[in-house]
C-alpha cells in the first residue's frame, strides 16, 4: 500500500515523501502524508490526511523509541480537561519492504511557532504565553512528569484566541529521573548552572532561556573559556533588553534554579506584568496634575494606552487558569 517511498536506509523510515500512502496493518485507518513537519531523536513527524482531516503522525524507528512517547499522551488524555499537548488518536505499525516500523496518530496543532509570533506581533505578547505555559508545565508537574526538551521549535500558538500550545512529547521524563532529551542552549548542564535530573527546576531553567531567546532570535554562544562566568552572561543578555529588564528578577531567580514549583514563577510572572504599565500611568497623571490650567491645550491627551489585545490575553489567560484550577480540584474530590 506504499507510494513513492525514499528513504535513507534499510532501517530508517526518515524519508517518506509528499504523496506517499498506507493503510495502518491493525486498525487499518488509511494515511496519506502532505509534508514533513520535523524530526527528533525519536522518529520523523508528517503531517498526513485522514478520514477525519488533517492531522500529525510520528514514525519511529522501533517500538521502544515510541512506547515513552505514547503512554505519556495516553496519559495525558486521561487528565481532565487536558491541554497538556496533543490528543492522541491513533497507535498502529507501517510496513515498508517488509518492514515493520510503529507510528501514533495525533491531533494536529494548526498555528504558528512562538518565535515567529513574537516577532509579528510584538515581544509584549510573550510574557502572556509564558504564564500560560507555566500553567501547563505545573500540571504536568503534578502529574509526576517533567518536559525536558523545552524549546520554542516545541512551542506553537494557535487560535484564536491565542493560546500555547506544546507538542513532540518524546522527551518527557518521570520526575526523579535523568532528563533522556534536550537542546543545549535551554540545558542548564550545558551552562553549568545545574544537573540533569528531571525536577521542576529544570523545565523552569528552560523557561526562562526561552524568554530570553525571544529577545535575541539569533541565539548566542556561551565562551570557550571553561572558566567563564556564564549566569553573569546572561545577566548582561537580560539587563540590555528592554522588553526583558522588568522581569530580570524573575529570569535569573529561574536560571540559578531558585523556583521549586512552576506555580511560584507564574505568581511572579503576573505579578510584573500587573506592574509594568502602573508607574507610566502615574507618572502620566502627575504630570497633567502640575501642568499650569492656563497652558492646557484643548487637543486630546495622549495617555499611556496598553495594546487591547494583550489586555484581552490577559483577562483571558487569568479565567482559564481560575477555571481550570477549579477543574482539576474538583476531579481530585471526585
């Protein structure tokens, strides 16, 4: 039942082309791929047609490199009212000359990376996205996992409204345990400021490095030299951002790995943003107070006004959290 087939080698399905069709060999659900949408240490992900529309799949190249991947979606369906990535849909195998490679069907997160997003609408959209993301990572804390290979290329906004989303959960860990994936630049091993042991710490650290990229969309190298001081480098990369400056607190509290629970940060985190504008609307108002009357012009004040839109994000980040705490509570007593 296979089309076009290319692929690198005898035991690697890596290389499906655009067109290529299967029938799954047990559920016998039909896929056809579009395009490829990336790839990671554990198998290639397509984005495919099927009988119910568009939706992803990830090919692997055996069972054990999938089996972690699919019962940390299994599981996540079972948490009510699951954002905590994609629905999965489907777990059958794929047969390429005489081949047999396991493949999962999931729900395909339409929408556009967080970095592109950021830099389209503006860097005052992303501390919004944070606290949303902060939500999440805390229920998949309490849930016992860690994420592990945090990154904005596993980051993507749909909508609207806007609203993160992750997904390529393959390097979701157990708490306890040594993270099995990750992308050195959001490695707080790879800066030197911490171990790899999956705790909620280390997903945090990957926060806060995230943050920092969407001011600096080129990511930047730690120095050669084995000596260098790498937490006052990226104190300096924070310090000379301005849309980063009123959250440096925060960021360094997260890099040097201060927060023990994602819940703390998001506190922090809306804390902030809460704090951002009040000063200028103060300063504002004072100085329309001491203004001379008799020099007041009869033209309209142009006053501090925040984007409508981050405002809305906002409100409606604050009633998703509320509701889905109230949620979640409820479930536990249910």
């Amino acid at each position: 039942m296979m089309e076009k087939m290319n692929f690198q080698s005898k035991n690697q399905a890596s290389k499906l082309s655009a067109g290529t069709k299967w029938v799954g060999k047990w559920n016998k659900n039909p896929y056809r791929i579009i395009r490829t949408l990336g790839s990671g240490a554990t198998g290639v992900v397509y984005l495919v047609e099927t009988r119910s529309g568009q939706r992803a799949v990830k090919i692997g190249e055996n069972k054990m490199s999938l089996t972690s991947e699919i019962n940390v979606l299994k599981h996540f369906s079972k948490v009510r009212g699951n954002v905590l990535g994609p629905s999965l849909l489907d777990v059958d195998d794929i047969e390429i000359r005489g081949e047999m490679y396991p493949f999962f069907c999931m729900e395909y997160l339409k929408g556009e990376p967080l970095l592109d997003f950021a830099k389209k609408r503006g860097t005052e959209w992303v501390p919004v996205f944070i606290v949303q993301l902060l939500g999440d990572l805390d229920r998949l804390h309490q849930e016992g996992w860690v994420f592990g290979d945090l990154k904005p290329e596993n980051l993507i906004i749909t909508g609207p409204p806007s609203r993160v989303r992750w997904f390529d959960v393959g390097g979701t860990t157990k708490q306890g345990r040594a993270i099995k994936e990750y992308t050195e630049f959001y490695d707080r091993g790879y800066w030197g400021l911490g171990d790899r042991k999956a705790e909620p710490s280390y997903d945090l650290f990957s926060t806060a490095m995230i943050f920092i990229q969407t001011a600096y969309p080129h990511r930047f190298k730690k120095p050669a030299d084995a000596g260098s001081d790498n937490l006052e480098l990226l104190r300096r990369y924070i310090s000379h951002s301005p849309p980063l400056l009123p959250y440096k607190k925060i960021l360094i509290h997260a890099l040097k790995g201060k927060y023990t629970d994602a819940q703390l940060m998001k506190k922090e985190l809306m804390e902030a943003i809460d704090n951002r504008t009040a000063p200028k609307k103060t300063v504002e108002k004072q100085s329309r107070s001491v203004q001379p009357k008799r020099h007041r012009k009869k033209t309209k004040s142009k006053k501090y006004k925040e984007p409508q839109s981050f405002r809305t994000e906002l409100i409606l980040t604050a009633s998703f959290l509320f509701l889905s705490s109230v949620l979640y509570f409820m479930g536990q007593w249910m």
